[in-house]
C-alpha cells in the first residue's frame, strides 16, 4: 500500500480517532467490568490480527515470529502491559485522566532512553518534562485535596511506562541492527494479556450487547488502527506521528463529554494543558531544529 504524505497524515487521523473510541465505549457497558473488559478487548484483538497479519505480511509471517529474537517478546509483554493498565485504568478514573497519563509516552520514553542505553536528552526536552510533571502533580494534588481516589491515575501511569519501555527495547534492538516487527508484538501482547486477565475476569458476565461492543473495540479500536499505524510511520516523520497522535487525547476527552456525558473537571483540564502543551512544543521546536542546515552548508 502506498501512501502519499497528505494521505498518511489524513490516515493517521482516522488512527487516532480510532484509538479515542475505548473510553466512551467502555462508559456503555452493561455487565463487563474491570479485568473482564481487559480480557475481551485484548482476545478480540488476537482473533483479528491473526486474519489481519496473514493478509497483510503473508502466510509466513507466524514461522517468522518462532524465529524472531528476545526483542519481539520483549516488546510483546510491554504491549500487554499496556493495553492492560489502560483498559483496567478506565474503569477506576475517568477517561481524561487516562488519556491526559497516556500522553507521557514520549517523555517516559526519553528519559527511559537516556538511563538504559545513553541516549542524549536535549534541553528542550528537559524543560517539557518538567512542566508535564508540573501538570501531572498538579491533578495528583487537586485529587488528593479533593479526597477522590487516584488509583485509577496510578494505574493508568502504568501505561506510559510500559509504552516508554516498549520503545526503549525497539530503539535498542534497531541500534544492534535488529528491527522489531510490531504488528506481531501487538498479537503476543494480545494474547499475554488475554491470559493473564481471564482467571481475574471469571466468572465471565458479559452480555451479549457488551461483547459487541468489546468486539468493536478489538477489532476497530486497536487492531485495524495498530496495523494503519504502521503504514503510515513509513511515510510520515517521527514528529508528525507523534503530534498527530496526540489528537486521541483531545478526540478522546471530547468523544466522553458527548458520547457520555462525562465532563472533564478543571484539575484534569488545567494539568493535562500543561502536559500536552509541553509536548507539542517539544516536539515542534525538535522538528524546527532538525530542519535547519548544518553549519557550512
């Protein structure tokens, strides 16, 4: 499939849009809650990308998996991990709060990068992650003098540090000069997580109208959109994909205002500002920086 850029980008919209859906799906269930909701999401997602990756990567792609390296597995877990934490998050705390710790991603991710395998952190990425720490203690604080319970957001920080070790393993195998395929890590996180979840899940009490839903999720929130992902971060640049992503947390909190009636308080509002704000500038300036000539040139 070959993608022009203006296309990846509209894609890579839709992606996003996609990945924003779980909350307010989750707000309409009837019966399934908690790990059950994880077990169902995650084993859908397993039976879609075992008709999704032969299509897309060929028959073989199963005997290439049994040959892979440590790195794929390793990935696998972090990708159960998360998908895990996340949905186990949205059924403790509302979905701004998960959505506003997903997007620490990036920053877990170098800082994770710079203490595990040396990587250089710039200033400017220092500066952001101070100021989204600002904004994350900022709703942590409000919360506590609130007296909510913020169990749920601790569960949900879960998620970007699986995420950042997830990429720090990807980062470390391509610098050995092994790359990790992850459309295939997605599917072993799937089934990791499947397993892992259904003894807590049991005795299953999902209705019929639940597994609908939990099937919607599988399939078009995290199957089809992973698999688009991909396509598009062969044609889009490493900022473009990252700012792009940061729409799921704004399509993400609006879908569960209107799709559910859940209004995000003005703790979740003012903090995740500072943390998206702190990003997006990031990575912006990152990209501004990358693009002027070298000196001498």
């Amino acid at each position: 499939m070959k993608l022009t850029h203006n296309r990846a980008v509209f894609l890579m919209l839709a992606v996003t849009l996609m990945w924003s859906t779980a909350g307010v799906v989750t707000r309409h269930l009837e019966q399934a809650r908690s790990f059950e909701v994880t077990f169902w999401r995650s084993f859908f997602t397993v039976l879609s990308l075992l008709v999704i990756l032969p299509i897309s990567q060929g028959r073989d792609v199963f005997a290439r998996m049994r040959h892979a390296g440590s790195a794929l597995w390793l990935s696998g877990m972090c990708w159960a991990g998360m998908f895990t934490f996340f949905m186990v998050a949205l059924t403790l705390t509302t979905v701004a709060n998960v959505l506003v710790s997903l997007a620490l991603v990036p920053l877990f991710t170098a800082l994770a990068a710079r203490f595990f395998i040396g990587h250089r952190i710039p200033l400017r990425t220092w500066i952001a992650i101070v100021v989204a720490g600002c904004g994350i203690v900022y709703m942590f604080g409000m919360q506590l003098l609130n007296g909510i319970s913020f169990t749920g957001t601790l569960v949900a920080l879960c998620v970007p540090i699986s995420g950042a070790a997830n990429w720090t393993i990807s980062q470390h195998s391509h610098a050995q000069g092994q790359d990790v395929d992850l459309i295939p890590a997605v599917l072993i996180g799937g089934v990791i997580s499947s397993l892992v979840t259904l003894p807590l899940a049991w005795p299953l009490q999902a209705s019929a109208h639940d597994l609908g839903l939990l099937f919607g999720l599988g399939l078009v929130q995290l199957a089809i959109p992973c698999v688009l992902a991909v396509l598009c971060t062969r044609v889009l640049k490493a900022p473009e994909v990252a700012l792009l992503g940061m729409l799921e947390v704004i399509f993400g909190i609006l879908l569960a205002w209107v799709g559910a009636g859940e209004v995000p308080t003005q703790d979740v509002l003012l903090g995740g500002t500072l943390v998206i704000g702190a990003l997006v500038a990031n990575e912006i300036v990152g990209w501004r920086c990358r693009a002027l000539p070298a000196p001498g040139k």
